[in-house]
C-alpha cells in the first residue's frame, strides 16, 4: 500500500512539473507568450463583467496571439480581488478591472487600496449620473426641479443603489451645490430595481447611470433631465450636461481595466496602443451603443488621471 | 452514545450565548428608528433576542418531554462515527496539501486515501479513478472553463 | 398572424434550433453542478451570443436559462446537493424518494415533467396576460417585498421536519448571517470581524454547497460503515411518471406554477423564493401533508413547477416594461438590445415577429429541456449505482471544484468544508440545515425591505398595515406559522 502511494505521489509531481515546463516553451513577444488573467471584481453577469468581457474579446481579436483568461472574484465586495490585483507579480500577465469605488472606499474605511497601486490601460464605460424623473412630475428642467426640491424640503424620495454607494454620494453632491434636501430611498439590489420603483411612482427621481432605464425612457414613462458629464450623451442629444447649465459636476461610474504599479512600460503601451485602437472603433462602440451604454475611450494616461482626480474629489468630499 | 436532553442543553446555552452576543455587538450601532429608518443595529438585535427567546423555549421544550427526549440518542461515538472524524480530518489536511503541491496533485492523492477508508483494497481501482477523475476535471474545468485551480506554493 | 409564421419560420432554421438545443445542454449541466450558476453560463457565453446572428444567440440564452434551472434538481435528488439555490426545496423529498424508498427514476421523472409544466404554464402567461401582471408587478415597493419575505420565512415551519424550535434557531441565524458586511441602507460595517473577506458578507453559495454536498457526503460515509446499503442496483420501471403520480401532482403543479409565475414576474425575486413558497403552500394544501419529506411526490412536482414557473414569469417585466425580473434576464436583455431588439413597452409594437420568436423559443426550450431530461434519466440513475467507495470521493473533489469555480477563492473553500462539518453534526441534532439556507437566501429582502418601507413613510410602521398587498401576504405568513399548530389541537 505505502509502495503504491508513494508511487501515484512521484507519478503526479513529475507530471506537475512537466505541465509547467511546457507552457515556458512558447517564447512569443507579449503578450502571445502566456495567458493574461483579468480579475474582474465581480460577479458574472453584472454590468461591470459583461463590459469586461466585452472589452477583453476586443483586446483579443486585435492583439493576435494573445489570450486572456476572465476570472471572477465577487468576495469582499470586490476588495478582495482589487487587493489580490495590486499585490500580483507586475509582470503583464495579470490584469484586472476596478471601478469608481476605488476612489470612494479608502476614504470610506472599507479598502486599503488606492488608485497609486495601479497603472491603467483604458476605461471603456464612465457612465455619468443623470437626473431621471417620473412622466407626470410638475417639472420639465433641472431649475424646476430645483426649486421643488427646495419648496417640499426632505419630502422629494431620491433612489440610490445603496447608502454611500455612488449614486447617493451623488445626491448627496447634488444637495451641497443646489442646498437642497431629499430623503434617500436605497435600492441595495440595484438600478434595475430603481428602474422598477420610479415606474411604479413609488420614488419621485434618481441620479443613476441612464443605460439601465433607457427603454422607460424612449417609450415616455420616465424623462430624464440632466447628465452629469462634460459633453451631451449621444441617446439624449436634447438633454443638457450639469455644465452646461452653470453647475460643473461630473461624477461617472467608471470601469477601468488596470495592472498592477510596476509593470513594464513597454508592455503597458503594447497594451494601450491596441485599447486605442479597439476603444476607437467601430465594432466596439456598437457592442457598447446597442446596450444603452455610451461608451468611452479614455486611454492610458488620461485614465490614470480620472482616476486621480475622482480620488482627491471623494477625499475631499468625504472626509467631512 | 449522547441523550438529545443533553444535546438540547448544550444547543440552549449556545443559543443564550450567540444570542446575547448578538445583543450586545448589535448594541454598537445605532438603534433608534428615526426618520431615516432604524438603525443598522436594529434588526440584528432583534435577531439576537428573537434568538435567545428561542433558546429559551428550547430548554422549556425540553424539560417538558424529560422523558422522550432523555430516552432519543444521538449517535456520535461509534465506531462509524470515527470513520467519518477520519475522512473529516483527511478532508482538512487536503487544505493545506493543495497549498503545499497544488490542487491536481492534491486530488491525486485524496482519492485514494479516502477510497482506502473506505474499505477499498482494489489498487487498480484506486489509480484508475484518481487518474480519471483528476483528468476529467483539468479537462472540464481548466481548459474548457478556464478556472485556474490553485497550485504549488513552491511553483509560484 | 403573418407575424407568428415568421416567428415560426426563425425557429425552423436548422442553426437556430441547433443552437437552442445546445443552450438547453449546456444549462442543463450548469444547473446540476453546484458552484456553476445560471449567470455564470449565461456570462460565458454571451460572447458566442453576440457573434451569432439574429435569434440564434438569444435562443440558446434562453435554452440555457430553462435548463439550468431544471438542472439543479438533479443533484438535488440523487446527491441530495442542490445544483443551484432554486433546487434546495427539492432536497427535501426527492431525495428521500430516490433514496429511502429506491425510486430515483419516479422522483427524476417527475421533476422533469413538473419542470416542463411550470416552464410552458408560466411561458403561456407570459403570451396571454403579460401587460396584467406587469400592472401588479408594478404595485410591489419595499412593504410588499417585506412581506414577501416574511411569508417566504413562514415556511421554515414546514421545512423543520425535526423540531420546529430549532428550525426557528436555524433560520434565526441564517437571518443573522446575512446581515453581516456592509449594510447597504446605512453604510455601516457590520460584524465583519475586521475582515476584508466579511465586508462583502458571507458568501452563500460555499456555505449551501458544504452544508448540503460535503455534510451529505460525511452523513454517507458513516452509513456505509454501517453496511447501510441504500443505494444498490436501483431499476428502472418507467421513465415517465405514472397516471396515479400524475394525478396526484396536478393540481400542485398548477397551483405551483401560478405561484412561480407570479414571483418571477415582480422584479428581484427568482426561483429560490418561488420554489419555497410553492412546497410550502403544496405542504399546507395536500391530503398527504404528512408524508412530506419523506419522499412525497407532490414535494418532488411542487418546488420544481414553481422554480421553472419563473422563467417565463421572469420575463413578463422583460418585455413590457424592460425592467429584468431576476439576475439572469438582466443578462439576457443585454443580448437582446445587442440584437436590436430594445426590450421595453415598445418591442411588442416595433418587432412583433422578434416577440413572438421568444415566446416559442421558450416554449421549445422547455420541451426540449422535458426530452432531454428523460431520456438522462436513465442513465442519471446508473450513477447511482456506482458504488460509494468510487462516488463519496469524487463527490468530494467536486465540492472543493464548484466551490472554487464559483468565487476563484480558496477562503470560500475554507468556508465550505467549515460548513460541512459543522453540517454533519447540526444534522445530527435534529438541526434543519434547510432553515439555516432560508434564512441566509431571504434575510438581505426581509431586512432591507422592512428598514427602507420605514424610511418611505418617515419612521411610521403603519405602513406595513395601510397597503393591502403588503397586508394580504403579512397575513398569509400569520396564518401560514399559526395553523400547524391549530390543526393539531382540533385533532
């Protein structure tokens, strides 16, 4: 008996170890020369995975030989995967997608990390908050409702997706700038079940990512008011940015596809200059357009800094 | 062999325990149900309560049917029950195997070890299903479904 | 009518139907491994979705959609593991049948003829009265969801075959575990132990896997020992259940499938709860209430109809207001609008035929998913067969595999062996790991519900008493917890 496990035990690791001897063969240039893991920080399914995978299969087809491997980490609310993100050996090989919360959580208590541990490639979504309302609501414009929210003080019920999660920390930004005061409705499921409550008028408004109520808002159940963004979204061309109407906030829920600090250069812009020219085309900016999400094309550099800039935005705004 | 008014008892106090502890962490947050709702602490507390009222109940419910109760055994120390605090000991090992040697390897080696406990002697037996099994899900779910199986410490 | 014939005719189209049997497959298998989800499937192979042109793709979404849900039901019954949380309800008797009493094939072959029935019922609503349903759907705020919660808790009663006040303890705690991490409604971190791991609360589906999968597995390796023989050279009479069995189950199923339907129509509710209420509500109705759980074939029909009841129900919101009933027609709407296809109070107007393709893509789905199903059956059973010293360690690999492939983390796997264990020995104390499932699945919707109805109506309770909805399944809950013990004192 003992003969034949230590026999089975030898017969295993020799095979281990000739598993991994043989992927070190391929001597390809980067990044054909072995799999790229992408932790995405949550679960399948979810908007932040589907845009990964969408943006991932883009990656592929244009960086030819490549392959890279999705792998899903919902625990910890996602902490878990970002922490395992910036701890990985930054050697090209492992990739992953953060989002906006990484700029809100450290200044929250509830991660460590910041968006110094990374360096990113591209963001393919930052959806903007937009003011969205029921049909029969009195006002046509963000003054109006301004001034009702002033008028019903506290009364005006305002969906979030989850108390200090970003759609509220938006509201709450909304309230400093316009000194208004709502009363917050969470939603922690998420902006579908906003979708369903602002349908049913059991909420009077939300500043949420438009995509999600796209369809009420094109058959005329819901009127969307205002975007939080620096140009006009191209599914509502008639709506007018926050800016432009004299009140400059921009806040996104943005995805970005990251490395660890330290990786290479130049494999950083193998990897930038092909997210150029997905992020750039057609085909993806179809993907993204035919599910309602106006997509983005911030790449390397210009990501790196939204992700600054949102950071010292939260910890300004949060730090109370 | 262990009565169920033992058993019971021992549930009550652990109910009392984890119930008051409940109690007293929810106790940390804010209670109060205000115009914002009730507090974070509000249900857990509830909860805690809730729990060791149940508790509470249990141990009157035991009292009650001294008899029936005292007479209902719970089988926890037979030479059955050993085996399967083996096969749960192998089962914690193979945690830390799969650290050690990595998961495929790992597999390799638990299968036949619990095959062996439970009385198989069929040593081609043994091999062949460790074998097929580990291959079935490399296959399966490494390459067809990607999910990368943890490996070696040492390998890293 | 010239829609329907163009409908019917993207149907013909052998690649089409090719790819729907395929979806039906490959959800199947999904459904039946524990840790493989319905949105896992459906997340990987949305890039195949996309790059097929017109239906095909959405078929073979939707295939995969019917038959994961049915799918779980297998491990539910023969390995007493549900294959997804929609199949824990059917642990309770399907395994006991295909156990206890050796009739695997009679407990598999009703599964899939109940799965079926809810699938088309709940499909045929959706044709018929969809625009209805979606208006009561739409009633639904947080009091309702909170009282659809509780009346779902109500059912720990039924499902603590052992002792009703240590269910209630079980499910106590499940309630509890689900409130640890980050409380959405406050922003508080609650009893995470200083943990990242914690912070984005316990996580599920390692703890149904260990407490069903590795305990059950424990439970029979002590059986073995003692030459406990229970599954030996099991035959097969009929693969289709009886006229007897059939009669028996009607009218649950269709009680049941009503029931699915209507859960899976209000969004953010899906097969779990719908499979609960329905054994639950099947429990209160029957004749034989008392055989259940113990291999009662009205328990085997009751949870499956209702669980696939939802996928036709799921999809009412879908299409008339182009809001997602549950977490895998969210995915799917995505499929849709890729295709064009805006889902919405327009589609029905814009892209008839597109409709009309969807609704006998899911009908299809469903009876392809029943032909499968039966003719596995047999082979299905043949696994039974093999004997425990070659299945109780595989079965145990496959915990640790599901439970990695569903979260890439190995504290997950920590958790379920945890779980097991501890399983093992609560299952000896006569404890419902059932109840302790429940609780943890409901926990989330009862307290979010309950904190934000109270944060609409500014801190007054009278809210949960002046709607009627919320007050008519509050009630239901009342009577459903009071009336076991009623009965029992008129007897």
């Amino acid at each position: 008996m003992k003969k034949l496990l230590t026999l089975l035990m030898l017969t295993a690791m020799l095979l281990g170890v000739v598993g991994c001897g043989g992927s070190a063969e391929k001597k390809a240039a980067y990044p054909a020369d072995g799999d790229i893991t992408v932790i995405i920080p949550k679960a399948p399914g979810g908007g932040t995975d589907t845009s990964a995978r969408g943006l991932i299969s883009f990656l592929q087809k244009e960086l030819q030989g490549s392959k890279f491997v999705p792998v899903n980490k919902p625990d910890g609310g996602g902490i878990t995967g970002m922490v395992e993100l910036s701890k990985a050996k930054p050697d090209g090989h492992t990739l992953g997608m953060v989002t906006v919360e990484l700029a809100m959580f450290p200044h929250q208590g509830k991660a460590t990390v910041t968006n110094k541990d990374y360096v990113s490639v591209c963001a393919p979504i930052a959806a903007p908050a937009a003011l969205i309302v029921t049909k029969e609501a009195p006002y046509n414009n963000l003054d109006e409702f301004v001034k009702y929210a002033k008028d019903n003080a506290g009364k005006v019920s305002m969906g979030n997706s989850g108390t200090g999660a970003i759609w509220h920390i938006a509201a709450l930004n909304f309230e400093k700038e316009f000194g208004v005061k709502f009363k917050h409705v969470p939603y922690p499921k998420g902006s579908a079940d906003i979708a369903a409550a602002l349908a049913g008028k059991h909420i009077e408004a939300t500043l949420a990512d438009p995509s999600v109520f796209k369809s009420q808002i094109d058959a005329g159940t819901l009127k969307i008011l205002a975007v939080m963004a620096d140009t006009r979204s191209e599914f509502y061309p008639n709506v007018p940015t926050f800016k432009e109407l004299g009140h400059p906030m921009a806040i996104r829920a943005w995805a970005a596809l990251v490395a660890p600090k330290g990786t290479p250069k130049e494999k950083m812009d193998v990897l930038r200059k092909a997210a150029e020219k997905v992020c750039n085309s057609k085909d993806f900016k179809d993907y993204f357009k035919k599910q309602g999400i106006d997509p983005t094309a911030i790449i390397g550099d210009a990501c790196d800094k939204m992700m600054a800039d949102d950071d010292a935005m939260y910890a300004k705004f949060l730090k109370k | 062999m262990v009565s169920m008014k033992f058993c019971n008892f021992v549930v009550f106090v652990m109910g009392m325990v984890i119930g008051g502890a409940i109690m007293v962490a929810s106790a940390g947050f804010p209670m109060e149900i205000t115009e914002q709702g009730p507090g974070p602490g509000f249900w857990p507390f509830l909860l805690g309560l809730t729990l060791t009222f149940a508790a509470l109940v249990l141990a009157v419910y035991t009292l009650c049917h001294r008899q029936e109760v005292t007479e209902e055994k719970v089988i926890l120390g037979t030479a059955a029950n050993r085996q399967v605090y083996v096969v749960m000991a192998l089962i914690v090992l193979f945690c830390g195997l799969i650290h050690l040697i990595g998961f495929y390897v790992a597999a390799m080696v638990l299968i036949p070890c619990i095959m062996y406990r439970l009385e198989c002697r069929d040593k081609k037996l043994m091999l062949f299903t460790a074998v097929g099994v580990t291959l079935f899900i490399y296959l399966v779910f490494g390459q067809l479904l990607h999910t990368s199986l943890p490996s070696s410490v040492f390998l890293e | 009518m010239a829609d329907i014939i163009t409908a019917l005719g993207m149907i013909a189209d052998p690649f089409n139907f090719v790819c729907l049997i395929f979806g039906v497959g490959v959800g199947i298998m999904f459904g039946a491994m524990p840790g493989l989800s319905v949105n896992m499937g459906l997340a990987l192979l949305l890039p195949l979705a996309f790059a097929f042109k017109g239906m095909a793709g959405i078929l073979m979404l939707l295939g995969i959609y019917c038959g994961a849900i049915y799918g779980g039901s297998i491990s539910a019954i023969l390995l007493k593991t549900p294959g997804t949380p929609a199949s824990v309800a059917t642990t309770l008797d399907g395994y006991p049948m295909a156990v206890e009493m050796r009739q695997p094939g009679r407990a598999l072959g009703l599964s899939t003829t109940a799965s079926a029935f809810g699938g088309i019922f709940s499909t045929v609503c959706l044709i018929i009265c969809a625009p209805l349903l979606a208006r009561i759907s739409l009633q639904f705020s947080k009091p309702e969801y909170f009282a659809l919660a509780v009346f779902g808790l109500s059912i720990i009663t039924s499902v603590s075959s052992g002792n009703v006040i240590k269910g209630v303890m079980g499910g106590i705690i499940g309630l509890f575990l689900a409130t640890v991490g980050i409380d959405a409604m406050s922003g508080a971190i609650r009893f995470t132990l200083n943990t990242t791991y914690l912070l984005g609360g316990v996580s599920f589906i390692p703890i149904l896997i260990g407490v069903f999968a590795l305990s059950q597995t424990l439970q029979s390796v002590e059986d073995c020992w003692q030459k406990i023989q229970l599954q030996q050279h099991v035959s097969i009479d009929n693969v289709l259940p009886s006229l007897t069995d059939l009669k028996r189950c009607f009218v649950t199923m269709l009680r049941s499938s009503a029931i699915g339907t209507f859960i899976g129509c209000i969004p953010g509710t899906g097969g779990d709860i719908a499979s609960f209420v329905s054994y639950d509500q099947a429990k209160r109705w029957s004749k034989h209430s008392d055989n259940f759980g113990h291999g009662e074939p009205e328990g085997v029909a009751a949870p499956e109809a209702g669980n696939n009841a939802v996928s036709g129900g799921a999809f009412i919101p879908v299409l008339t207001l182009g809001i997602p009933g549950d977490g895998a027609t969210a995915i799917m709407m995505g499929a849709l609008m890729v295709q064009g296809l805006q889902p919405g109070p327009l589609l029905f107007i814009d892209k008839a035929p597109d409709v009309y393709a969807i609704f006998i893509g899911l009908l299809l789905a469903n009876i392809i998913m029943a032909c499968m199903g039966y003719s596995l059956i047999r082979l299905f059973v043949k696994l039974t067969n093999v004997p425990n010293m070659i299945l109780l360690p595989i079965i145990m690999l496959m915990t640790f595999v599901g439970t990695y492939s569903y979260g890439n983390s190995m504290t997950d796997v920590y958790i379920m062996v945890a779980s097991g264990i501890l399983g093992y020995f609560l299952n000896k104390l006569k404890f419902s790991m059932s109840a302790v499932i429940i609780g943890i699945i409901l926990g989330g919707m009862a307290e979010q519900n309950f904190v934000g109805s109270l944060i609409m109506s500014d801190g007054n309770p009278a809210i949960f008493f002046t709607r009627p909805i919320c007050l008519f399944f509050l009630s239901a809950a009342v009577i459903s917890l009071v009336a076991p013990f009623v009965m029992k004192k008129k007897k």
